[in-house]
C-alpha cells in the first residue's frame, strides 16, 4: 500500500502545474473578459462580483475538504479525538447557513439590480443618434442590412466607434444566437420575432462575432467579423459599398437564404420590406411578435401591406440569462 500512495504524493504537484498550464493557455481565448464597449464592461464586472461571492464559499469548503482528508486520514498511530457522540454545534450550524443565505441574498439584490436598469432593448446614453443595423440567422450565414445606408453584408459588420448600434434581430431558419463577445451578452434569433439589442465599440478593432446556439451541421461556420472604426471610415466604406457591390434581389436573398456556407458578401442595396417579410414571413395572416422592446418590422423597412405586429411586454428577469448581464 506504500508504493501506490507515494505515487499518488508524487503525481499530484504535477497535476497542480498541469492545471495551471492549460488554464494560463486558454486564458488568451478568454475574450468576454476583455470587453470593448459599455455593455460587456458591465458584464466583466457584474462576472468578478459573482465569481469573488462564490468564492467566499467554494474556498474555505474546499480548504477544510483538503484540510479533513488529510487530518482524519486512516494511519498508525493516529491521535485524532474520537467523539462518536458528537451530533450538533449552533456556532457550525449558524456558519454553514448563515454565511451562503447572506451571499445569495446579495447576489440577488445585485442581480436584480443588473437585470431591471439594463435590460437589453434599453437604448446606450449618449449623444449621437443610434445605427440600426437588421440581423437575421440563416442557414448557416448571418445576413446583415443597413436600411438608413441601403447596403446589405453576409457574414461581415463594419460599425462606428462610440456610436450605438441598435441591432433588430430575428431568423429565417432554425433558433440561433447573436453573440459579440467583447461587446455585449448574447440574444437570441427566432422566426416570427424581432428582439432588439443595443451594443456599442467603445475602441477600433476587429471583433469577433458568432452564432452561439447549435443550429445544425455547420453552426460553427456561422462567424464573423466586427469591425469598428471611425465615423469618417465607416461613411467612407459605405460609400465604397453601394460603388462597387452588386444589388441583392429577392431572387438573390432566397437563393443566399438555402442552407450552405458563406464568405463574407456585400450588397449595394436589398429589397425593401426584407426584413419585415422575414419576421412575418411563417406567421398567419402577416402578424408577427416582437420581444425586448422589438418591432416585428420598423417603419422604414414594413412588410407591403403587412398589420400591425403584436409587441410583447419585456420580461427583463430574462435578459440577464441569455443576453445581457449589464450595460
């Protein structure tokens, strides 16, 4: 039994070091915890706050394991006290309970906090007028149009620095989830629906941007990049785009629209309404939802003769799960 439980003594500071490795090599893919823009800065902290209350209990739980294990370990001689009659101690009893219900309670008084002030249709203060860009899921693409630019991009985002963005998002295919990871909380994209998300870059620089629900054989194909820049690049790229880019047709989106993979593609312009006849495309009689504060099609880009859409109440105790942790 000598050898095994050396081997064991000897393996275990090489377990530690293993452990630390791999977790400093993935700490460079880490990129929600090196937020760009107001809405992940909030999230980063709101992620520190929960993870230092938790710890104030998962670190002394796992010290006096270790600690336990070790004392009370079977050996010779052992001159541990034996009290087999031992069944309550109040001060035990108050630690163990007391503590954890303190750090749930405020967990929660925070996160109700987070989850009410920042709900994500909420639109970002600040003193430029916000840049509506129309998201839509695809199989397996991410379809994206300007309707205050009229140009269109497959798979790619150019967007200006300090500047608002108001993503009105939905799907022509199966469930999916649009995520920028250095910019804000994920939100989901359904069929039928039109949510609303506002994020913001802070910085210039290229951001990644992903599908993060699994939609089928090539969900993991569904990236792109986001790409902040000055406001004078991003009217220069537009511009650039309507110049040199092709018209996407109707004809052209139902052909982008069939499952399959996508490099980035760019348009001069898109038929008007698209988004709207996406959003309202599988409901009866053209009505379509709307949810955190979206509209099943915005005015400049309504459905030809599409009613009303139903708007759903927010429910902001969500929002905080699947989509924003905070602005």
């Amino acid at each position: 039994m000598a050898k095994p439980k050396r081997a064991v003594r000897l393996a275990f500071p090489f377990l530690i070091v293993g452990m630390v490795l791999l977790l400093s090599g993935c700490a460079e893919q880490i990129i929600v915890m090196d937020p760009k823009g107001p809405i992940g800065e909030s999230q980063k902290d709101l992620i520190w706050f929960s993870m230092i209350l938790c710890a104030i209990i998962l670190v002394p739980v796992l010290a006096l394991t270790a600690y336990i294990v070790w004392r009370y370990r079977d050996k010779p001689g052992t001159k541990a006290t034996y009290r087999p009659d031992w069944a309550h101690s109040t001060v035990m009893e108050a630690v163990w309970w007391g503590i954890p219900i303190l750090v749930i309670i405020v967990l929660g008084v925070v996160t109700v906090r987070y989850t009410y002030e920042l709900e994500p249709s909420k639109p970002i203060a600040s003193e430029k007028k916000p840049i509506t860009i129309q998201a839509t899921s695809l199989d397996w693409k991410w379809l994206f149009m300007y309707p205050e630019q009229g140009i269109a991009t497959v798979n790619y985002l150019q967007i200006p620095e300090d500047v608002p963005i108001k993503f009105e998002l939905t799907s022509d295919a199966p469930m999916n989830s649009f995520w920028i990871p250095q910019l804000g909380g994920q939100m989901y994209t359904m069929s039928g629906m039109a949510m609303t998300l506002f994020l913001q870059a802070d910085h210039p620089g290229t951001y990644y941007g992903s599908g993060a629900n699994f939609s089928g054989e090539h969900f993991a194909d569904m990236t792109f990049d986001v790409k902040a820049t000055s406001e004078e690049e991003f009217k220069m790229w537009v511009g650039s785009v309507k110049r040199t880019s092709p018209v996407l047709s109707m004809e052209g989106y139902e052909e982008l629209a069939k499952p399959g993979k996508s490099n980035p593609q760019y348009y001069a312009s898109f038929p008007e309404g698209l988004f709207g006849q996406i959003v309202t495309k599988y409901a009866v009689n053209g009505q379509g939802h709307g949810a955190h504060g979206g509209h099943g099609a915005p005015a400049q880009n309504e459905a030809p003769k599409a009613q009303p859409v139903i708007e759903t109440k927010p429910n902001p105790q969500s929002s905080t799960t699947h989509e924003h942790a905070g602005h």
